[in-house]
C-alpha cells in the first residue's frame, strides 16, 4: 500500500481564471465600511451569480469610475 497525497477537488475554471487575473496586475487591498444590510446583499448576489465580492466590487467601481470620467 502507497500513500498519496489528495488532489484538490475545488479545482474549476473560474477559480483559474480569477487567479490569473489576480496574478496580471498588481493589486492594493480596500477596506471601507458598509451597512450589513448592503453587505448581505453583496454577498448573497456573488454567491447567486457563481461570482466573488471581489469581482463585483471591481466591475461597480469600474463602470462607476468610467461614467464620471466620461
């Protein structure tokens, strides 16, 4: 009998496409404080929509940032 080591079963694409995004560019950590009430909500919405709070964090700041500076 040989012992092996146990391969992650986590393993999905959308984990590798969010590592190497995260591995593209440099990153810089942003706490703010909000509601618990608007945080639920942000966490229910990443958890329905197969997503993190990271990547919706990211993608509103982003469309908000380009509509100003538009």
């Amino acid at each position: 009998m040989t012992l092996q080591a146990r391969t992650n079963r986590r393993t999905s694409d959308a984990k590798e496409e969010a590592l190497a995004e995260v591995t593209e560019e440099p990153t810089k950590r942003l706490n703010v404080e909000i509601s618990a009430k608007l945080h639920r909500r942000v966490k229910m919405a990443a958890v329905v929509g197969d997503t993190t709070i990271v990547e919706i964090v990211t993608a509103a700041l982003t469309e908000y940032l380009d509509e100003v500076n538009s």
